[in-house]
C-alpha cells in the first residue's frame, strides 16, 4: 500500500517552548511537499499570527488557541472512586 503526504495529518502540541516552536516552523519552510498540520496551543500566551501565515501558503496549517492548560494531565481532576 503507498501513501502519500497527503494522507497524513500531523499534529503539533504547544506547550510553551517557543524556541521549539519557531525551530519546527522554520523546518516546515524547508519541506517540499504540502503537509497538513494542527496546531494544538495550551500556552500561557497564543503565537503571535505572523509567525504562522508565512507557512500556510506551502502547507494546510490549522491552528487553535485553547488558553494556558492548568496541567498536563486533565484527567487527574476527574479521578473515579
């Protein structure tokens, strides 16, 4: 079975790392074929859109903002006894 770049989604979870950010965003600029990306942000602050737009036009990038996470493991608050 062969696959393609486009049947791949990849994911991108932000926690804030910017220089991780920006490193991975400059990486995309260097990749030829058209990738699709979601960008998951828990950071305290969102990225800043003009870090993202420069990319959308090689790659279907969506990028969601969900406010800073509390914890890392959400599910810690809803243990079952």
């Amino acid at each position: 079975m062969n696959y393609s770049f486009h049947d791949i989604t990849i994911i991108l979870v932000l926690k804030n790392r910017i220089e991780f950010t920006n490193r991975w965003l400059n990486y995309l600029g260097n990749i030829e074929n058209r990738l699709t990306i979601s960008i998951a942000d828990g950071s305290d602050t969102p990225l800043n859109e003009s870090q993202i737009i420069p990319f959308t036009n090689l790659h279907q990038i969506t990028y969601r903002y969900y406010g800073p996470d509390r914890n890392i493991n959400r599910s810690e608050e809803h243990t079952s006894e």
